[in-house]
C-alpha cells in the first residue's frame, strides 16, 4: 500500500534509538573520563611526577574517546530516514521490530519533483541509435490508451546481465492518473542519421560493442596511425555505417588491425588517388 508525504524532512522510518542512544551516552562518558584523566596527566607531567609516556597514553585515549563519540553521532545520526521531498512511499520492505543489517533498503519511494518515468527494455542495436532528448510517444492501457509525449531522459550504460537489453527511461508528463506500476508501451522516434554517416568496411572496425568501436586513422603527414573510438549503427552489405568520430576524407587502416598500435609508423598501400 502506498501513501504520500507532504514536506522534505518529514520522518519516514526510524530504528529503535533505545541501543543508539546508550552507545552515544557511553561514549560521551569515556570522552569525559579521558579528557580528565588527560588533564591530570598534564599537570602532573607539568611537576615532574610523571613520564612523557604516560602523558601519551592519556592523549591517545582522549583521542580514541574522540573517534568513539564521533561514531556514536554518526548512528544515531543516520537512525532515522528523513523525505528529501513531497512524493510517495511506493513500498515498504521492512516490518516494525524487523531486525535489517546496514544497508538493507526499507523503502522504496518516489519525488513528486522528479515526475513519473517509463522504463523500457531495448536491444544493444536500439539503445545504440537513441540520444537522450529525442521525443517517445507514451501508451497505457490503464489510460484507455490515450498518446502521451514523452522523452527519453536516461539511456543504461550496460546491459542487463540476465537479459542483455538495455534499461531507456521517458520522462512522462505531469498527469494524475499516473501510478507506480502501471504497464505501457512506447514508440520512440530514434535520431536520423545525419548525412555525416560513413559505410566502412567491416575489418576497420574491432572491439565493437553497444553502438562504439575502434579504428586505425593513418596521418597522412608522418604516416603513423592512431586509435579512435567511433560510434557504429547498422551493418549492411557494404560495411558498417559510423555515424560519429570520423570525418569524410580520413584515411583509415582496413587491413591486419590486429598487428597495430597506437602511433605505430606504417606504409599505406591502396590508398585512393
């Protein structure tokens, strides 16, 4: 069951402070008892009474003491979990007097500020087209399956382990049927290729993976070649089109791409006149 919170700072979930609040107080004590001990132990030195060494011992207690109390605020500290905003709390992952070892989620919430977003599955070659920004077009059967202009606003870095598709948030108009959960389809209109877009051969390119690889580019000047990451899309009967990271005119290394290295002085042969 979900329920809303209405002010950032409003308590969401606590732990039992009863433990908390003993460890905070007992270290309190010792700081106390050791920043008097090294007070005495000042003084004494102070008259000769006692040896330096004792006289470090007492620091080094006050400031293990020191460390304890700063541990102790820092728990108790982080023994409540406080809204950074208005929003919902989609789910509650814990019971009252559940005993949950630290980092163990709780909650699972959503800011009203940040908007309800669309996640969406895609293939390594789909999510290798997209750019964030470009426009989605939103359909939930919960919403009679009323069009909604989204965007895509998040694009995954890596693939899911389990599926290897890749996660694509939309970003979703403000709308109050909205909910947590819902299921819905989208149709996102991918960026156009630009007439930048080059075909090269398949062998130029190596270690391609999720729309980048590699290729050699010679410099005609002093006849060494350099690696460059290029972004690829699809690959066709004349090659693979790279759609970023090269220019039309470069010259690049098709063959034996195994053999290079970066800056590494070759002899073109083939190159067009």
């Amino acid at each position: 069951m979900a329920w809303l919170y209405d002010r950032q700072g409003q308590v969401l979930a606590a732990l039992d402070t009863t433990t908390v609040a003993a460890d905070l107080n007992r270290a309190r004590a010792e700081r106390e008892r050791a920043a008097a001990e090294f007070r005495r132990s000042t003084n004494l030195m102070a008259q000769g009474w006692i040896t330096r060494p004792r006289l470090e011992n007492a620091q080094a207690s006050l400031q293990a003491a020191d460390a304890s109390v700063s541990a102790a605020r820092f728990q108790a500290t982080n023994a409540t979990i406080l809204a950074p905003g208005s929003g919902i709390v989609l789910a509650r992952l814990a019971e009252p007097g559940q005993v949950v070892a630290a980092g163990t989620p709780v909650l699972v919430i959503g800011e009203a500020a940040s908007g309800y977003v669309l996640r969406v599955p895609l293939s390594d070659r789909d999510a290798a087209r997209l750019t964030e920004g470009v426009p989605a077009t939103v359909t939930l059967a919960a919403m009679d399956n009323q069009p909604l202009t989204g965007r895509v606003i998040e694009i995954a870095g890596r693939g899911d382990r389990a599926t290897g598709t890749f996660a694509v948030e939309i970003a979703l108009p403000a709308d109050a049927r909205l909910r947590s959960g819902q299921i819905g389809e989208a149709v996102i209109t991918a960026a156009t290729q630009t007439q930048t877009a080059l075909t090269v051969p398949a062998a130029a390119i190596f270690a391609a993976r999720a729309g980048e690889g590699f290729v050699y580019v010679v410099d005609r000047a002093n006849k060494r070649v350099r690696l460059r990451r290029v972004t690829i899309a699809d690959a066709t009967d004349r090659g693979i089109v790279v759609t970023g990271g090269l220019s039309r005119g470069e010259l690049i290394a098709t063959s034996r791409v195994d053999r290079l290295k970066d800056g590494q002085v070759i002899a073109p042969i083939g190159v067009a006149r």
